[in-house]
C-alpha cells in the first residue's frame, strides 16, 4: 500500500472555538489509484493532503507512505523522504522565479542522494519535452505562460520518481486546454503504477479519477 491514513484527526484552534478540520479520517491509496477529494471549502481537503504528504502533523492517528510512518521520523528524516517519494503539484506552482525551467525542475534533487536516480539532467530533460516545454526550457517563470509554469511545477514534482503524487487544485488557474494536459500526465502517472490524490473543485477535472470522495466538515465520504 502507498498511502495510508488510519483514524486521523486535526483540530485547529480559532476566535470562535476549536474547529475540527479532520475527524477520524481514514483512507487507503495503492499502486494505480488516482483518487479525487471534492467539497466546500474548509470542509478539510487541503489539511488532509498536507498531513497525507508529512507537511502537517495531525493530532490523532497514523500517516503511512511506503509502509513508513511519516510521523514517527525527525522533521530532517520526514523531509528527506518526502522529497525522495511524494510528489507535490499546487496551485500557485511555487517556481523560483530567478531560475529557468530545467533549473526549477533540477530543485526537485535538493535534499536527495541524486545518484539513486541516475542523471538527473538526462530525466529533467526528457520530462520536459514530454511536457511540452523544449523550446522554453532556459525561460524563467515570468516569461512563461500560465500552462507553461503549471506543467514546470509537474516535471518538477515527478523528477525523483515519485510513488505518491499529491495535487492541491492543479487546474485552478488553468484553461480548459491546459487542465487538460496536466490532468492526462497525472493519469498515466497512476497509469505507471504511481498512486495520485488529486483536491478539486472542479467536476470536470473529478471525472478523470477512479475513485471519487467528499469532504464535509472534517469527514470523508464516498462521492
């Protein structure tokens, strides 16, 4: 199993009392799953997906990548395994804006032994032009497109290799076109064996998961 979330709570503290952002959350993803995570918001899908990938320690219960307990290693060794297995795809794409594109996706090495990957450049390469962005590869971000920077950050976050891939609204700010393509790369990544848990408010970027739940206030439900 890739990715596995047992009886997991957080609660946040606020002006008008403690809120519960998850409530005995539970959930299994394995190898080919792509699983989409829908609801209003501040009904817990961004919390669920940072504590999923090690970003946020939950009150109660366990968090699992790999059969490791993310939450029972020092922030350095979570860190380093984060960085080694799980793949991030966001929203606001978090590309270094004084870097090209094939230097943004080499960031994806920072912290990992990037000899358990080979040359690295050869993939960050290959990556790219797959994703469409060989004639601007030695752009920065402020001269790419919206599209351009999304499918940047999804090189970025598959550089390593990956076994869980973690994407908060990575068409939010996308055309029809552009969602399109970015949503097909996280299919044939489940496709490859890879687990993807994708949040979304958008119904037709849900349609491309196997698996569809809901969020309501802290509890997850089969869509």
């Amino acid at each position: 199993m890739i990715l596995q979330l047992h009886s997991v709570g957080k609660t946040y503290a606020s002006p008008g009392g403690r809120v519960e952002a998850l409530r005995d959350v539970s959930l299994e993803l394995d190898g080919g799953d792509f699983v989409a995570l829908e609801g209003r918001s501040g009904s817990g899908k961004s919390t669920l997906l940072l504590a999923a990938g090690g970003l946020l320690e939950p009150d109660d219960g366990r968090v699992s990548v790999d059969g490791h307990d993310l939450f029972t290693m020092s922030p350095d060794q979570r860190a380093r395994f984060r960085a080694a297995h799980i793949g991030f795809v966001f929203q606001q794409f978090y590309l270094v804006p004084y870097l090209n594109v094939l230097e943004n996706v080499l960031t994806a090495t920072l912290g990992v032994d990037a000899a358990s990957n080979g040359d690295v450049t050869t993939r960050a390469r290959d990556l790219i032009g797959r994703l469409n962005l060989q004639s601007r590869i030695r752009h920065r971000p402020g001269q790419l497109s919206t599209g351009e920077r999304q499918r940047t950050a999804l090189a970025r976050a598959l550089l390593n290799r990956p076994r869980l891939l973690l994407a908060d609204e990575p068409t939010g700010n996308l055309d029809a076109a552009n969602a399109e393509n970015v949503l097909d790369h996280l299919r044939t990544f489940a496709a490859d064996g890879g687990a993807v848990l994708l949040v979304t408010h958008d119904q037709q970027a849900a349609r491309f998961a196997r698996t569809r739940y809901t969020m309501s206030e802290g509890r997850l439900a089969t869509g």
